[in-house]
C-alpha cells in the first residue's frame, strides 16, 4: 500500500511541475483520476483476477481458457475508469488485449445500451481495434 501511495505521490508531483502554469483544454481532475486509476486497476489487477477465478470455480462457472483484468475506459460520455476481467483462450488474443472500450448509447430513447469492447490498446481515442476471440467476464466497481 505504501508503494502505490509513493507511486501516486510521485506521479502527481510530476503533472504539477510538468502542467503547471500552463493551459489546457481538458479537465486534469479528470486526466488524473484516469491515470490513478490505471495505477489502481494494475495494482490490483492479479489478486483480483485470482478472487474472481476461485469464486467461478466455486460455482462450476471456472472459465477453460486464460484471464485477466484490464482497465476499461468509457468513449462518449465524459472520461471514466474502471475495471473488467476478460477471458480468452490462451496465446496472443488474451495477451494482447489492454483495455476494454465501453461506449454507451440510447436506442429508441428508452433503452441505456453500454458496448463492452475488448481492445488492444489503453488509448481508445488514439486506436480502436477490437481483440478477437476474447469477452468479458466480469466488471469491477469500487464502492466510493
């Protein structure tokens, strides 16, 4: 737990000196509860992933292939962070895959659809390719 404070510590003196002053067009409440929230994601990435096998197991729904829990980043509606764990069978599709794309949308006025995307990379915007042959399995909140 101290690793991850010092590392968020040093990540946040780093934007201060490196932003500071400056302008920009976005809003760095959100730059950095997005960046934090990777640090979160990776650092609990393996446990968690562990908890959400051995309860699957538990309950005869053990997922067969290969798993792992990437941040997903939402596309469309302001920026967002969480977590979702994705399965696949084993070799490069799991591999590859760094994130998961939600992209939300309304159909017919009446209906919230969230798309869960699994995509090989953690920047959504900057390239947006769907990982073949690997879902998502579960998704992961944190209670604030």
């Amino acid at each position: 737990m101290k690793k991850i404070k010092n590392r968020w510590l040093a990540l946040l003196a780093a934007l201060m000196i490196t932003l500071g002053g400056s302008a920009w067009a976005f809003n760095l409440g959100d730059l950095i509860g997005v960046i934090g929230g990777g640090f979160v994601v990776s650092a609990i990435a393996g446990p968690i992933n562990d908890f959400i096998n051995t309860i699957t197991l538990n309950r005869g729904a053990k997922v067969e292939g290969h798993t792992k829990v990437v941040p997903i980043v939402s596309i469309g509606s302001g920026t967002h962070i969480g977590a979702a764990q994705v399965a696949g069978p084993r070799g490069d599709a799991i591999t590859s895959t760094k994130a998961v794309a939600q992209i939300e949308a309304t159909f017919m006025d009446r209906l919230r659809v969230k798309i869960l995307v699994p995509i090989d990379s953690e920047n959504p915007v900057q390239r947006f390719r769907r990982v073949q042959g690997v879902g998502v399995s579960a998704i992961i909140d944190v209670k604030l």
